[in-house]
C-alpha cells in the first residue's frame, strides 16, 4: 500500500530560504506548503493539517515561539524551528513551547532531512517499540534491562529514567528542563547540576569513550541528544 | 610710521572701525561737564533726559539733588531706580544700586557725580567704575562732572585753586565718552548763585570757598572746562577728517618719550607730557632707565618712581624699563629703535647737590640725541604724598638709636679697660669699628650718632686734656677730625650697600622665582603637574596661598578652583569675583579699584584665544600694598601660568585628535582587510554556481562535482568568517551576555571535539582528564567555541597524523587545561601577539583563517575571569594554557 504522501508546511519570510527548501523536501517526495508569516502559518495549519511543520522564529508578524504556541493548542504535529546562532534562548523558548527540534542556520540539506526524518519517527512512544536498539545500546523497555554490546550495564532508577526519555525523543532535542521536568518532576526544572551529573554518570556507563559521546551528544546551551545510526 | 607720511594710517582706520563696531553695541557715555559746582550740571541733565524721555526708555539710577527744588521738579515724571542701602560704621550711606539697574536694562541711565567715591563694600571703588559696568551691558548713560576731577588736569587746579582734589577720575573715563556737553555759566553768576545759596559745596572746598569762589578762580577753572571740550571737538575733527581722507593738520605718527627720573615731581612731569602727547595726538612712552648709579635709590625715590609709573599707566602711556650704562646711552637707543619723534625731561627747579648727577644727565641726553626734539618740562614738586610712617617704624628707629648708644657705651668701656695699654690713637679703632656695627646692622640714622658721639667721647675721655673737649695736640684734632669725616663716610656707604644688597637679593629672589616657575612648567607634562607647579612656586614667592581657576567644561562658565593647599576654603565671593574677572578680562581685587576688600587679587589668564582661567592670590592678612614689581611679577607669573595651561590644553587637544585618527586609520584598515576576506570566498562561490549554470558551459560529471565542492568549501568559509567577526565585534562591544552554568569538563571538550566533526580524524587526539574534575561555572557554549577556535589552530598549523594532546587537571581555586600540539610553534617573539587581532604568524604554507580565533578565545575566557597563554613545546609544537576560576563573581542576586 502507497504511504500517503507527507506533507510539510514550509513558514519563512524569506523567499530563497522557502525555495531551497521546497527543493529539497520535494526531492524526498514529500509535499510542500509554503506561508510567510506566522498568522497565515496557523490558519493554514488549522485548514490543510500537514504531517510536519518548518518554522522559522524570526517572522514579520508574530515571533516563532509564539507561533509554536498556538499551534499547540490545536495541533501535535512535528515542529521543527529554524534558528540563529547564538539565540539559545529563543530556541529553548520555543523547545519548551512544544517545539520537537531545530535547524541552525545556515544549514545544509543532509542535516534537514535527517531531521525531518527524526521529528516523525520519535512520535512513536517507547510503548509500541518493546526493544530499542541504536548502534551497539540496547534497550528493554518491559524487562527495564539495558544492554552495551550485549554487556549488560546496571543503571540507577534515575539514570534509566533518563535513557529512557532521551529514547523516547530518539535523534531529537530535549531541553534540559524538559528532561529534568520528566525524570525528576515539574519542580526540578531548574537543577542543572544535578542532571549533568548523571549524564556524565551515564556517559560514563554506556559510551565506549566517555570523552568523546557517540550517542548522548549535548547540545550547547540547549540540551541533550541521543543520536540515532 | 615715517613723519612724512601724511595718508591716513591703516592701523589707526581699523582701530576706528572696530571701535565704531564696539560702540554701537556699547552704551554711549554723554558727560556733562562744568567747571565747578552749581553751574547747572545735575540740571541740565535732567532737563536733557526728561526731553528723550518719549523716545527712549530713560531711568533715573543715581541723581543728588540737594535739596534743590528746581532739580527735584524734574525727577517728577522720570522713573527712579531706588538706591542701595551700605552700611559703614554704624552709617547708612546710600548708594547706585548697579545690579538693580543692570537688571531693569533700560536705554538710558542717569548717574549724576562721575566721580563719586563708592562707600567701601560696594562692587567698584569708583562710580566711574559702575558706569563702565553700565556701558559694557549696552546701557547708555549720561553724567555729570566737575573739572576738577580730571586726573591729569589736577596739578593745574591745585596750582590755580590751591586744593589737591583727592577724588579724581582717570582721563580714560573720560575719553571713552562719545559726547561731552559744557555746562557753562558765567563766573560773576555763578558768584551770584553762591551769594543767594543755590550752591552746593562739596566738604572739601567749605574751608576755602570764599577762596575757591573768587572770580580769578572761576575763570581759569572756566577755562580749563573750555578747553577740556575743545579738544574733544580737536579729536573729533581729526577723526572725522581721516576718514574723509582729507589732507590736514592732523599728527602724523609723533611718538614721545617720556623719561622719569627719580624725583618727587615725576608725576607731575607724567602729567604734563600727557597733556603735551594728546595735544600732538602722539603715541607716549614712559621710560625709567636703571644705571649703575641706579642703586644709590633711596626707599622714597622708588616709592616715587612707582607712583609716576602706575599714574603713567592709568592715564595711558606704555611703560618701558631700560637698563643701560648711562641715561643718556638708553634713551637714545631706543628712540632710534622705536622712532621717537620728541624726548621729555623733567627738570625739578631746586638745584640740590644731587644735581650733580642730574645736569649732566640732561646735557649729556642732549648731546646725544641731536636729532631728535627734546622738552625739558620745569615743575613744582608736589605737596608731600610720602606714606606715613607707621607706628612699628617709629617704635623701629628708637630701639636702633638705643642700640646705638649702647654700641658707644660698650666701645668706650672697652676703651677704657684698655686704656693703659694701647695708644689712644688704636683706641680710636674701636670707634671706627662701632661705627661700622652700627652702619650695617642699624641704619644711616643711629650710625652717624654713633660717629658723632664716639668723637665727642673719645676727646672727651681719651684725648688729653682729659675730661674735656679741648684738645691739646693739632694731630689729635686732626686724628678726630678724620676719624668724624670717615666715621660719616663709612655710614653712608655701608648703609647704601646694606640697601643695595638688599634690593639685588630681593631682585634675584624673584628673578630666581620666575627662573625655577619657567624650569618647572618645562618638565612638567601633565595639567595637573603643571598647576602644581604653579601653584607650589607661587605660594613660595608671594607667601600667600593661590588659586587656580579653569572652566569646568569648555567654552562655560562655570570655574572649577585648582587649589594647593586641600584646607583652604573656596567662598561663593571669591568664585563670584574669579567669575567677573573672567568675564571682564580685568585684574581685580585686593589692590585694585574693583572689590578691593576681597581676600585675594584675581588675575585673568589670557592668551592669544582669549581667557582661559582665573589666577587668584589670597594674601595673608594686613600685608600693605604691592609695590609695581611685585605686581609685575605676579602678572608675570600669571601670563607664564597662562600660556603654560594653554599649551598643555593645547596638547591634550592635539593627542585626542592624533588617537582619533589613529583609529580612524586602523578603522579603515580593517575595513580594507575584512572586506577582502569577505569577498574571496564570494569569488569562488560564484564562479562556481555560474558555472553550472551557464548552458554554454558543457561540465562533465566530474567537474560538476568539483565545482560544488568548491563552492561548498567557501561557503561555510565565509559563515565561519562572518561568525568569528560577529563574535569579535559583540566581545568588544561588550554585549557578551555570560550565562553561567555548571559545566562538566569532560562534556566541553567533547562537545568541542563533535563540532569540529571529521577533521579531527586527520589528528591523532588524545585526551587525559584527572578523575573527579570539579564542575566550572561557565557558560557552556562560548566555552565551548574558545575550545573549538584553539582546537582549529592545532588542527591547521600541525601536521596531519600528529598528535594532538588535551589535558585537564585540577589546580588551586579553579581548573586548568592544555591543548598542545606537535606543529611548528610559534616564534617566542610572537606568543604574546598570537591572541592579537587579525594576528597571523607569517608561514611558508598558506593557511586559511580569519586571524581572528584566539583574540575570540582569549575575549571569552577572559570574560570568564580565567587566563589564556601561549607557550613553546620543549620538543616542538605549542601550548596553549586556559585556567579558568571555579568562584563565581557575586551577581546581583542568585537563585540558589
């Protein structure tokens, strides 16, 4: 059977950026919708229902994150925002607004799809997959049993707890007090430390060289990734 | 000038032109003037201003009627500025209130008795002085002004009226006046007037007003007036007629040389030869000629000098002083150096035996200045003005006579207990020798006693007859004779060397003064230095403390004191006074005639700019009044103060406009340079896409490939590029916003080492961390891209395959971390320019950058608190060491 055709709503003032990336979205088969500002983004939204949302956070009329907003309130569909350096705080505003991942501008047409590709595939919850397996990790979500190289590695409930979000996002962002809020409580939001601590104690138990992260790579200012092969 | 140059001289057209300009924004000054009091001055005053009154705004600022009806009657309808009120001793006197009719700002004021002497307190000694005030504002006035008062017209009255006016006003208060109106009435009239009490005597003449009042009197004094506003009308003519250009009998460049002896009839000399000057309209001079024979000056014969000097000054000559061997040798240089056209000598008609000095002088003046017409003006020397003794020089004279006679008891006891021993004429030596004491350390005076004296007693008790004063032997009269004549001899001159020592150290002092002032200023180098300085001598010379005042901002007004001595007190007067100082340009202040009771003497500084600040000598309390050359010192100092600030103003001036083109310059240089940068990787990107997309163009895949590539490689060149500038300018614009957060280090070099991405697989890398690093409060991603900028240069300036070594240990109060590589290091000379911007250590190889990675990463770390330095590898390749605190620096507030 044909899989429907996915289609992604393109929001950028900027014409050249919407044509490069209508080329390369439509290069990969997907369908493209176009909008240059953030109201007429949201009514299209509301009206056509892509499968995907490109936003860029700097708009005429409403600002990114406020755009995200919104369109939480009526939509769960991917949103992947485009950023400047250097503007970590909108970035986290618009993560923690509910937006899936970012582009850094300028970026190249390899780093959007792969992106495009992870914002749909995270959507699948750690209940439907029972093993999650990624390069040389491997985790059983039923037996809580998490594996490196077929070695079993023993991990303290929160370092799990934090696996197991980080897999759940699989190959997409998460701000650190997204993780903090989802591992500890809504409370948490702000221990820094504490998380870093553990990622570094994690780090330290599942990634062949602890220096240098293959799999939980830290997104400067922002968060944590856990890379997808 | 030539003398035969008949052309109107364009200097004098100019100083007419910028006159005229002046006046028609300064008030016009209208004196009516009379030959003597109730001729009808006040009234026809009055009678003219209340004629104006229509026209023009006219008030009343200062009218004396007294009590007369008929002048009463014309105050009626005429506004009248209320006078002030001065309280002196326990007396209310009235005075014009100036400040008051400043404020009011009318067209014309009325300020009757030119020459008024203020009530101590007020702003101006001189009322002359408020209506120069009054002037200055744009406020004409009309005054009124007896004859008398004329400065140099005094010696005339006295000599006709027997009174020595003691109010007078200079003739420049009068020749500043754009009319003069003779009030005139006929003696036998006015005689009359008197007759019937119309008349108003000033207390000076109400001894001698019969005397006063006679008609020979009147009429000379008639005369005088008449002949006041002939001249005026001479000057008005001549002025009317250069301008018209027309051929006249107008002066032609005279110039008269004044010279001043020391002789109490100088200042009558100085105001004859005025007379004579403005009757030739000549430019005048007033020279005092300093000999050899220049220091036999007794005190009063300077005290003289300096009056005739400062009178010269007042009434508008220039003062030179000439140093020569003889008089005569001076004057004639420099009147044929200056074109002097005329020479005028006094000649006091007592022939004392000093005259042996003078009549030479005179003909020897003669003699050699043949060419040149030469006045000698006779005159009688004026009723003594000698200051009068205080009472400290009284008390001072009779402890030296004491000590004197004390001298001669002491010599002659002496005498007596060596009697038997010496001869009397050796005992006479003893007497010689008081004589001598006495002359050195007592005075002229008490040593002619001593000498006198000693004689008397030596005949008395050592020359036989004893107990006598006969004498016996003819040689012993002689030896006593001789002994008086020597004794006097001896007197005179150790008393004149006393005063010439005296006067030579006192010269040298200040000489020395202005020497060590100039030596200061030459080294100093700074404003405050320089002040300092100035300050510091002037405290040392004038033994008062001073004050320095320079605008707070320049061009305003509002002066900042620079003071010595950090106790001294600045009062809202003695800024009130440096104010109008600075404003007027004129020398006010202690011993002057504006604010003459204020604590110090204010000096405008001025250059050729204009003023620049306002030097203040505070004198210690109850020092009498500075002679000329202390004053000229001062003046001296302040002008040496003056173009001293001014050129240091001057330089600072100059080294902000220097720094500002040097940036600017830089400024350029870097455009030039960065917009190079920017564009080369732009000449590939475009090459390249039009390339592609030129249809003429045939491309095999391979080239295709290429030209992507290409293209590819410097776009990301260029972000790179545009980053790092972006980074720089926001690091020195300041606005690096730090968000510090705790920081695993492990965590930073691995996110360093991921965003380098594959080129760190052509460097072996190793990484060596001590266990249980501490975490560093920093913010994570300017961290991490210092990392990456140094990480970068190991990359590019190492050899592929090498290794490259990333080191963290834990050091006192913070972590310290090196990234060292195995390239080909840096010259020493150049590790601490490394972190310079745009610095680019030159290298065989091209190597791509911006030059700009390391001034970022040093811009970040520092920002962090932290240290960044650059070392050589012992074995070859570089170090770079970071250290970065683990203590925060206090925030404002901290969420803990």
């Amino acid at each position: 059977m044909d899989e429907k055709r996915k289609s992604i709503l393109i929001v950028d003032d900027e014409e050249a950026i919407r044509q490069f990336l209508s080329v390369a979205l439509t290069s990969q088969n997907y369908l493209t919708a176009e909008a240059t500002a953030g109201q007429e983004a949201i009514i299209i939204a509301k009206s056509n229902l892509p499968d995907l949302i490109i936003l860029d956070l700097l708009l005429p009329d409403l600002d990114g994150v406020e755009v995200t907003r919104q369109l939480r309130q009526f939509t769960q569909i991917p949103i992947i925002i485009l950023s400047v350096r250097d503007s970590e705080k909108d970035k986290i505003a618009a993560l923690d607004a509910g937006a899936d991942d970012y582009l850094t501008k300028p970026f190249g047409s390899g780093e959007l799809l792969a992106r495009v590709r992870v914002a749909w595939r995270h959507k699948s919850p750690s209940l439907s997959e029972p093993v999650f397996i990624n390069g040389d990790i491997s985790v059983d979500f039923a037996k809580r049993i998490v594996r490196l190289s077929d070695q079993e590695v023993q991990l303290t409930p929160t370092e799990y707890d934090i696996l197991r979000i980080l897999v759940n996002h699989a190959g997409g962002v998460i701000t650190h007090r997204q993780l903090l809020q989802e591992v500890w409580g809504e409370q948490y939001g702000d221990e820094l430390h504490m998380l870093h601590v553990n990622i570094s104690n994690l780090r330290r138990k599942i990634e062949p060289d602890p220096a240098r992260p293959h799999y939980i790579i830290t997104e400067p200012g922002v968060g944590y990734r856990l890379k997808i092969e | 000038m030539t003398q035969d140059d008949t052309r109107p001289n364009p200097d004098e057209l100019l100083a007419k032109v910028t006159a005229e300009a002046k006046q028609s924004r300064r008030g016009r000054l209208k004196i009516f003037i009379g030959y003597a009091a109730g001729v009808g001055k006040t009234y026809t005053m009055l009678d003219f201003a209340r004629q104006r009154k229509n026209e023009r705004d006219v008030v009343v600022a200062y009218v004396e009627t007294h009590g007369r009806q008929e002048t009463e009657a014309l105050l009626e309808d005429l506004e009248i500025v209320p006078r002030k009120k001065v309280e002196y001793r326990g007396v209310i006197l009235e005075e014009l209130d100036l400040d008051a009719v400043l404020a009011r700002h009318p067209d014309l004021a009325i300020v009757d008795e030119y020459a008024h002497t203020n009530a101590p307190g007020s702003r101006h000694a001189k009322r002359y002085q408020d209506v120069e005030e009054l002037l200055d504002a744009g406020i004409d006035v009309y005054t009124t002004l007896n004859i008398q008062h004329v400065e140099s017209l005094r010696n005339v009255v006295a000599q006709v009226t027997d009174v020595w006016m003691r109010e007078t006003i200079p003739d420049s208060a009068i020749d500043q006046a754009t009319d003069i109106e003779l009030v005139d009435l006929p003696p036998d009239e006015l005689i009359k007037r008197l007759k019937d009490g119309k008349v108003y005597i000033p207390d000076q003449i109400a001894q001698a007003t019969s005397q006063f009042f006679r008609k020979g009197n009147l009429t000379a004094l008639r005369e005088m007036a008449m002949r006041l506003a002939a001249q005026r009308v001479d000057e008005q003519m001549r002025v009317y007629m250069e301008e018209k250009s027309i051929r006249g009998p107008w002066p032609t460049g005279e110039r008269l040389l004044v010279w001043i002896s020391p002789d109490a009839a100088s200042t009558n000399l100085v105001r004859n030869a005025r007379r004579l000057a403005v009757q030739m309209g000549a430019e005048w001079f007033v020279i005092r000629v300093e000999t050899p024979a220049s220091v036999h000056l007794s005190a009063e014969q300077i005290e003289s000098l300096n009056n005739a000097l400062q009178l010269a000054e007042k009434l508008g000559a220039r003062i030179v002083n000439l140093q020569g061997q003889t008089v005569a040798e001076a004057i004639g240089e420099y009147s044929r150096k200056h074109n002097i056209s005329k020479i005028v000598i006094g000649r006091a008609p007592r022939l004392g035996w000093k005259e042996w000095f003078r009549g030479p002088a005179i003909n020897q003046i003669i003699r050699k200045n043949r060419d040149l017409d030469i006045f000698i003006i006779r005159s009688k020397p004026e009723p003594h003005q000698k200051a009068r003794k205080t009472a400290s020089r009284l008390s001072r004279n009779l402890r030296n006579t004491l000590l004197a006679l004390l001298l001669v008891g002491l010599a002659t006891g002496v005498s007596e207990l060596l009697r038997n021993l010496l001869a009397p004429t050796n005992l006479v030596m003893l007497y010689l020798l008081s004589t001598i004491v006495a002359a050195l350390y007592l005075g002229l005076g008490p040593s002619i006693l001593v000498s006198i004296l000693g004689v008397l007693i030596f005949d008395f008790l050592f020359v036989p007859p004893y107990l006598s004063f006969a004498v016996a032997d003819f040689g012993f009269f002689l030896s006593l004779l001789s002994l008086l004549v020597v004794g006097i001899i001896i007197s005179y001159l150790t008393s004149q060397f006393r005063r010439q020592t005296e006067t030579a150290w006192q010269r040298e002092r200040q000489t020395a003064a202005l020497y060590s002032l100039g030596k200061d200023l030459a080294v100093a180098n700074s404003l405050e230095s320089y002040l300092d300085s100035i300050l510091k001598r002037t405290r040392d010379t004038f033994t008062g403390e001073a004050v320095i005042f320079l605008p707070g901002s320049p061009g305003k007004i509002d002066l900042q004191p620079y003071l010595s001595n950090p106790n001294l007190k600045i009062t809202e007067n003695d800024l009130a006074a440096a104010n109008w100082a600075f404003q007027h340009q004129k020398i006010i202040g202690r011993g002057t005639d504006t604010l003459p009771n204020s604590r110090a003497r204010y000096l405008p500084l001025i250059t050729a700019r204009g003023v620049i600040g306002v030097f203040a000598l505070l004198e210690p309390d109850g020092t009498s009044e500075l002679t000329i050359e202390q004053e000229r010192l001062m003046e001296a100092y302040a002008d040496l103060s003056a173009v001293a600030i001014e050129g240091i103003l001057l330089s600072q001036e100059t080294r902000k406009i220097e720094l500002l083109k040097a940036s600017e310059k830089l400024q350029n240089a870097l455009l030039g340079s960065i917009s190079h940068d920017l564009r080369t990787p732009l000449v590939s990107i475009i090459g390249a896409l039009s390339s592609l997309q030129d249809a003429k163009v045939k491309l095999d895949e391979k080239s295709v490939d290429i030209l992507v590539r290409v293209a590819r490689v410097e776009a990301e060149r260029l972000n790179h590029l545009i980053t790092n500038l972006l980074d720089e300018s926001r690091l020195e614009a300041g606005t690096l916003k730090i968000n510090r957060q705790p920081a695993e280090v492990q965590d930073l070099i691995g996110t360093a080492l991921e965003q380098l991405g594959q080129r760190t697989t052509s460097h072996q890398i190793k990484i060596k961390l001590t266990a249980e690093l501490p975490f560093v409060p920093v913010d994570f991603a300017l961290i991490v891209q210092a990392l990456v900028n140094i990480l970068d240069n190991a990359l590019k300036y190492s050899p592929s395959g090498s290794l490259i070594e990333i080191e963290g240990r834990s050091a006192e109060k913070g972590i310290e971390l090196e990234i060292a590589d195995r390239g080909v290091g840096i010259p020493s000379s150049d590790l601490e320019h490394v972190f310079e911007k745009f610095y680019r250590v030159h290298r065989p190889e091209k190597v791509t950058g911006t030059g700009l990675g390391l001034t970022i990463a040093r811009g970040i770390i520092e920002a962090h608190e932290g240290r960044i330095i650059a070392e050589n590898r012992p074995g070859g390749g570089t170090i770079i060491r970071i250290s970065l605190p683990l203590a925060e620096p206090p925030l404002p507030h901290q969420k803990i």
